[in-house]
C-alpha cells in the first residue's frame, strides 16, 4: 500500500501542533477546576436517537452532517457530533437527576461531514462545559465568565467579543415564531430552499442561515426584544447583570439564534475577527428542555462548547518545545550508574533521556537534536568517585558536579 493519507477533513497533531492543541485542553481543564467543575467523559458514538431526538430534525448538523451507519448488528449508530446531547443521556443513564447540581467539563473529539477548510473539520475536537440542575440566570453568567477566563488565560480574549442574546421562555418564542412566519411568508419566494422548509418546520432557524439570497431578509427581520414576556425580559437582565458584577465584557446581537432546536433564553458566541468565516470559537446557550427529551424529568441546563481546533489557531505563542536533560555514559561500565542517575532525575520530576548508541561524539550531537538544555557525562574515571561532568548546552559551560547534588543543580 502506498501514499496512505488521512481521511479527507481529519488531521494528525505532531509537533508543535499537538503541543498548541494539549495547551488549551490543559487551561480550559485547570481553569474549570477552580470553578469547581468535573470532568466526565462518554462514548464517542451514541445511538443515534440520542441526537436526532435533541438537536432537531430540521438542524444542518441532523440534515447534513452527521456520520451515523448501522453497525454490525443492526443498531443505528452515529459520531457524536457534539457532547450536551450526550452529557445530558449521561446524566440519566446513571440515575443523576436526582443530585443536582452537576458541574461538567469535557473534551474529546466530534465529527461532522462538512467541507473542510482553515479551522473546519470533519473530525475536531470540543472542550466544553454543562452546568445542570440550576435554573437561575447565575449559572448562565458563571459558564459565560468560566468561558471568558478561559479565554483569557489562553491570551486570546483581546481579540474577542462576546455577543448575547436571549431566545426567551416558550410563550416569548411562540410570539416571536408567528412574527417571524409573517415576516419571512412575504419574502417567500426570495429565500433559499432550505430556508422555504425551515419556514414550515422552524422559522427561527432562518436567522442561523448562511445563504447569501436570505440575508437581506434577515437584516429586516423582527427582533425578539419586542415578544419577550415580563418573566423572560427579567431573566435576561439578571444574565446581563451579573456579567457585569463578573467584569466579562459582552455585546447584545438579537440575531443569534444557535443552530441547534433545545435552546431557550440565554444565547451566546465567543466570536474573533482573526479566523475569517470560522469566526465563532466558543458558544452555547441554556437548554432547559434537554434532560427531559432524553428521559429524564424537566431539568434546566446551561453550557457552552468550544473548538480546540480554532483556538490552537489562535495561541499567539506556541508553547515551546521541551528540552530534556541528557544523560551520556560513556564505556560500558559506566552506563549502569548512567542509567540510574537516569531514573533519579526523572523520578525528581526533571525530564532526561539517554542516547540509545554512538561514542560521546555522537551522542553530544544526538542531544544537541533533542534540543537538550545540559547534557550529564558518565565516564569511567568519574564513576568510581561519584561524580559526572555537567555541561550547559546553551552556555557550553562544564563542571564536575557530585551525583548526589545532581537533582538540586538541575531544578
Ligand atoms: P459554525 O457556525 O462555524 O459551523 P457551529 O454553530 O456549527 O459553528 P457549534 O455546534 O456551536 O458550532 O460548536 C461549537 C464550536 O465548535 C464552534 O464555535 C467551533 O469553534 C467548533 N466547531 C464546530 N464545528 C467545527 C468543525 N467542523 N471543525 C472545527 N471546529 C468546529
Ligand atoms: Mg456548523
């Protein structure tokens, strides 16, 4: 077999590549832990049920983009293409609907058949988080501010804006619906095909086109602020309210509807001018209907996923490669105390390797290769009197140094 390449919109992460990748998953990970939220991790196919029951029949991710198949039984399966559905069967699966609050984190890989490009894939990669259980318009201000830290905390908040919305209670966007329905029927003709059915099926999803011949339409559309209800009007205040007492910056943009049916109030996008039309980098909303659709009693829920893949992008500095510490016996009988000066310094938490081969030449270049920041030097004469050569590799600087200070020189 030759020229075997990865599959059409997935990747490998080698390099500084992953290392970019590890960076955010490690701060977004660290930075939900001091929110006090805990990381699950479900299956990576679900049945498929799970999605198309949640994110509604008419979504682009349900009508276009998923990768379901039955398997060898029989069962339809399909990729996850994102992780609430799948946090929120979890949730039920295992009986947790009764210990509530759960504050989730997760990441891991999704799958959506799209038309690749600089920031869109077909396998990419989520962190997100779900705060379940709350129904308050603090937990939708404390997700939004864990998503702002995290933001900052990868140094990419500065070229950020975070745009809200709400979509109101059932009765505001019952109101809001026929409004749409009126507006969109006298342009009927105009608008694209998929937005002539979403007309039918679900006009708020118009708003959420990309297509060129519906967006003038949507420029004049009616906005929800006039259809709210006394309650969700409220709510919405509270959310913008304590965004403010948690100094996360935002602007209001009555156009975001999410892609997805299960959201209800809050709506929200992290969005950069630095990625072009892969803009969004970070969303969510609350979807108090959920946990209901997947069997579990009425239960509010408020999250937000994020794309690994467009803020590796982003990371202004990659994080640098790591430089080892070089252990170099040199002569046979040396390398017996260089394998153990070996396992010391990485069981004291310094990173070492060995040179697999080669005389001290050699292996001084193979080091210099691994970017090594000193190199130890086990020789025979220094081994009886418990001693090696260290050597600075960015300085050249060497001195003998005994093996028993060696940890506290390398720290
Ligand atoms: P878009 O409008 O860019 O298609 P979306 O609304 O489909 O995004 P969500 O379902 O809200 O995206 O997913 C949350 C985040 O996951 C996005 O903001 C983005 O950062 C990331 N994401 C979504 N789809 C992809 C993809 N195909 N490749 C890489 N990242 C993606
Ligand atoms: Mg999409």
């Amino acid at each position: 077999m030759t020229d075997l390449q990865p599959v059409r919109g997935t990747r490998d992460l080698i390099g500084e590549e992953h290392r970019r990748f590890a960076h955010v998953v490690d701060t977004a990970r660290r930075t939900a832990a001091g929110y006090g939220f805990e990381e699950w991790a479900t299956p990576i196919f679900e049945d498929t049920r799970v999605f198309a029951r949640s994110l509604g029949d008419t979504s682009d991710v349900v009508t276009k983009e998923m990768y379901t198949f039955a398997d060898r039984g029989g069962d339809s399966v399909t990729l996850r293409p994102e992780n609430t559905a799948g946090i929120c069967r979890a949730l039920v699966s295992n009986g947790l609907t009764q210990s509530l609050p759960q504050k989730v984190f997760y990441a891991g890989p999704m799958f959506r058949y799209e038309r690749p490009q600089k920031g869109r894939y077909r396998q990419f990669h989520q962190i997100g988080a779900e705060l379940i259980g709350v129904a308050e318009p603090l937990a939708d201000a404390e997700v939004i501010a864990l998503g702002w830290d995290i933001l900052t905390a990868l140094g990419v908040a500065k070229d950020t804006v975070l745009e809200i919305n709400t979509l109101g209670d059932r009765e505001s966007r019952d109101a809001y619906r026929a409004a749409l329905v009126a507006h969109f029927t006298a342009h009927r003709e105009a608008l694209s095909e998929d937005s002539r059915t979403r007309l039918e099926r679900n006009p708020l999803r118009i708003l959420d086109s990309k297509d060129h011949a519906d967006k003038p339409f949507i420029a004049t559309a009616p906005t929800i602020g006039d259809h709210l209800t006394d309650s969700a009007r409220a709510f919405y205040d509270k959310v913008r309210e304590h965004l403010a007492r948690f100094a996360v910056p935002f602007v209001e943009n009555p156009r975001i509807v999410r892609g997805l049916d299960y959201y209800n109030h809050t709506a929200f996008e992290f969005v950069t001018t630095a990625l072009g039309a892969q803009g969004t980098m970070m969303a969510g909303g609350r979807y108090d209907g959920l946990v209901e659709e997947m069997g579990g009693p009425p239960t509010p829920g408020v999250g937000w996923a994020a794309g690994v893949e467009r803020l590796s992008l982003l990371l202004a500095e990659p994080p640098s490669a790591p430089q080892p510490v070089a252990v170099i016996p040199v002569g046979e009988a040396a390398e017996a105390v260089a394998l153990s000066v070996l396992q010391t310094l990485r069981h004291a938490g310094i990173r070492a390797e060995i040179g697999y081969r080669g005389n001290l030449k050699r292996r001084m270049e193979q080091a210099n290769k691994r970017r090594a920041r000193a190199a130890i030097i086990v020789g025979e004469a220094e081994v009886g009197r418990g001693v090696a050569q260290l050597k600075d590799l960015a300085s050249g600087e060497q001195s003998e140094v005994s093996l028993a200070e060696l940890v506290a020189r390398l720290t």
